[in-house]
C-alpha cells in the first residue's frame, strides 16, 4: 500500500471525528409518490430492529417523547424521524412528478476494516443505531437500508446538515441579485441588527464560522447553542432578531479564527428571509426542493416569529437527501438544469491558501470549513454535510458517490463517526471507478 493511499485511509478514517451540532410542527405528512416508488423496484431493506433497540423504546413503538425529551432514549428514534411532529415546521413541498431514481439489480458488496479487523455493511448496522444508509451513484441507488422500524416515507432530521442547505440558498440569493455579495454586512438586510457585533459581521465571515463573536457551542446542555435553540424551535423565547441579538462579543477580529457557531447560520437565515421577501422553506422548496424532483414533503421548523431555525432542523425522507446529495455532486446541476451556481459549490467546498485559519488540521485536527461544508484534506475535493448524533451526507464529485446516513447516536459528537468514516472510505475505494 502506497504512502498516499496509507494517508488518504487515515484522513477518511478521521473524517467525521469532528461533528458541527444543530438542533425541528404541525403541517400534513406527505407520503412518497407512489409512482416513484414503482420506478425504483427492487424495493429497499427494512428491519425492525436496531442496536440495542429495547434501550430506544421498542416495545413501546419507538416513542417520540416530547418537548422536554425528545433528545433523550428512549426517544431518540421516534422524535429524529418525527420531530415535525413534536415542534412547529413550514411545508417544503414536493415536486409534481418525483425525479427518477435507477436502482442497482442488486446490492454492491462492501468490506471495510474498523480497528484492524474487516467487516461488512451488515457488522457496520448490527453495532450502529443507524436509521438509515443510502449510497448512490450518479442517479442510481446502491444500497438502502433502514433499522428500527423506520421506512422511506419517515421524514429524518437534519440537525446541522441544514447549515450547507441554508448556504446553497445564499449562493442562489447572490445569484439572482437579491443579495449583492458575501461582503456585505448582515446589518445590510437585517436592520434589527444595526449596531450589534453580528450587524457588523460580513456574510462571507458568517459562512465561514469566523466572525470571532464569541458563542460556546459544547453540548453541555448549559452553552449558547441550547440558549439558541430554546430561543428558536423550542419556542421558549420570541425568536427571529431577539434569539440572536444576546451574541454581541467579539473575542478576535472577524475572518482571523474558525469557531463552529450555529447563531452564525441563523443570522445568515434572518438574512435570507429579508432578502428574499419570503419564508426560508418556501424559497428552499422553489429553489431546490422541487426543481430536483423531491418526491416527498419536506419540513422546516420555526420559532415563535415564523423564522426557521435554519442552523438545523430540516426534516426529509432518505432519497430526498440522496437528491440533495447528488446534486451536489454535480455541482448544482440536476440532468442538464443548473439549480445551484457551479462556481458557488466550487467556492463552498474549497479552502483558499490565504484562509490558512480554514485549512484541515488548523480549523479542527481533521477537517476544513467552507461555505457551512465541512471539507476533507488532499487534492481529491470530498465534503461533508454533518449534524449531531450521526445526520451525514458524504459527498465525492468526481466520483459522483453520495452516503447519507441518518442515525440515533446516544452523544452528540463524536461516538461511533471513525466506523462511518471507515465504511466510507471502502465505498468509494469499492465504488469510485
């Protein structure tokens, strides 16, 4: 095995070893097209169990708790692909005619090694409370399974992979004129933060998680994220302007330090939302959603103010994030309509050499940042979208691979993301050519 390659192993391996956090109603529960259902025969793989599955609730069908514990077991899987059902959300809706999806005749066999003994795609589901996996390739499904009773018409939550939705929906915004630059200042487009740290914060620097506000973002339970969160879709506090305007120290001059920080996407939200003069999810579902053939509904939530909580919270079925995958991996371009701005992507998921405080070893021992998209090292451009407990799209444009995967992990960072990192890297050595 050649030194690169040894490298290249060792840096997939360590990819998700960093885990940006996010925190989702009512609203009717679109079931998948029917039609786009058929086109995708044979069907997925379904089991109703799951690690551990008795500590998530099983025998009580998998509850989604409430309010106040929802983000505890035995909660965990009822409420992450129910949680529009537990807090307030705006409709993303579907396309018409659901793109179509091909399906491998059968599954590809993956073999990837975890701690020095090899494994299988079966070992990987047996000691991971995955509630999902996909893996596509160009338009065509690879694999796709689900655990603990979960099925293709559960609607998953986002967590933080919403943050990279949010930025795509900036680069359109830029696109279309109705923001002039990522060098404006937020206070441009958000007048209710006039003279705050964040007013004067460029949009470029909030992209990138280096505005240098402070915000403690740990999971502690007792940090600034929690204060965010239950200022926005916990509806503990007024949200829009006010859930944010509490952030207003600035700890290091702006674009000089990465410090991964959910308020900066909700301010970038605030932004989108007077830009555009419309609900965030309705410009998502006009700009994305549709346009890329969505065959199911999609949800959003909100805050007390009608705001999303677009640092987080998305909630959507597995093959719809396989779209937004595959889109990706395309550069924005969805069979010959370019939906997202190719140069936007480009500039998203690449570190430039003079943001050495952005670069893989620097912002974190593993990753780089971009555009809200976690970036791998090397030459080969791989990105990721990430949220806590699990929610992750790996993406390999030259490959055109996608994985998502979608799961109930008992922390919140960290846990069991160097095995996913593992089996990722087997599918793209197993996959790529």
């Amino acid at each position: 095995m050649t030194r690169a390659l040894l490298r290249r192993r060792f840096v997939i391996a360590g990819l998700l070893a960093v885990v940006g956090g996010g925190c989702a109603a009512s609203g009717t529960r679109e079931g998948v097209i029917a039609e786009s259902a058929a086109l995708m025969a044979p069907s997925p793989r379904f089991a109703q169990d799951g690690p551990e599955a008795e500590e998530y609730g099983a025998s009580d069908g998998f509850p989604t708790g409430d309010r106040t514990t929802f983000f505890r077991i035995p909660f965990l899987v009822g409420s992450h692909s129910q949680l529009d059902q537990v807090f307030e959300s705006r409709l993303v809706r579907r396309a018409d005619t659901p793109s179509r999806l091909a399906r491998a005749a059968s599954e590809p066999v993956i073999q990837y090694y975890y701690q020095g003994t090899a494994a299988s795609l079966d070992q990987y589901l047996a000691r991971n409370p995955a509630t999902g996996l996909l893996v596509a390739r160009g338009d065509t499904i690879l694999i796709e399974r689900y655990q603990y009773g979960r099925n293709d018409r559960h609607r998953f939550t986002s967590w933080s992979m919403a943050k990279t939705v949010t930025s795509m929906l900036v680069g359109i915004a830029i696109a279309e004129g109705r923001i002039r630059s990522v060098d404006d200042q937020a206070a441009a487009y958000v007048p209710g933060l006039a003279d705050t740290e964040y007013g004067r914060t460029s949009l470029r620097h909030l992209l990138q998680m280096s505005s240098g506000v402070r915000f403690v973002e740990n999971y502690s339970g007792r940090d600034d994220v929690a204060r965010l969160a239950a200022d926005t879709f916990l509806q503990t506090g007024p949200g829009g302007v006010e859930a944010v305007a509490p952030f207003n120290e600035r700890a290091v001059p702006a674009g000089t330090k990465f410090s991964y920080a959910s308020v900066e996407t909700q301010v970038l939200g605030l932004v989108l939302r007077n830009a555009v003069g419309r609900p965030v999810a309705e410009y998502l579902s006009e700009k994305i959603w549709r346009p890329m053939g969505a065959e199911a509904d999609a949800t959003w939530l909100v805050d007390r103010a009608g705001q999303e909580s677009t640092y987080c919270c998305i909630n959507a079925v597995l093959r719809d994030y396989a779209r937004l995958g595959l889109l990706l991996a395309h550069d924005g371009n969805w069979r010959g309509r370019q939906i997202i701005p190719a140069t936007w992507i480009e500039e998203a998921t690449r570190v430039r050499p003079e943001q050495g405080h952005l670069k893989p070893g620097v912002a974190t021992p593993y990753l780089g940042y971009g555009y809200q998209v976690w970036i791998a090292p090397g030459e080969r451009r791989i990105f990721a979208l990430l949220g806590v407990r699990g929610q992750t799209i790996l993406v390999d444009p030259a490959s055109r691979l996608v994985l998502v995967h979608t799961a109930v992990r008992k922390q919140a960072a960290g846990g069991s993301a160097t095995e996913l990192g593992a089996l990722w890297q087997a599918v793209t050595d197993t996959l790529a050519n």
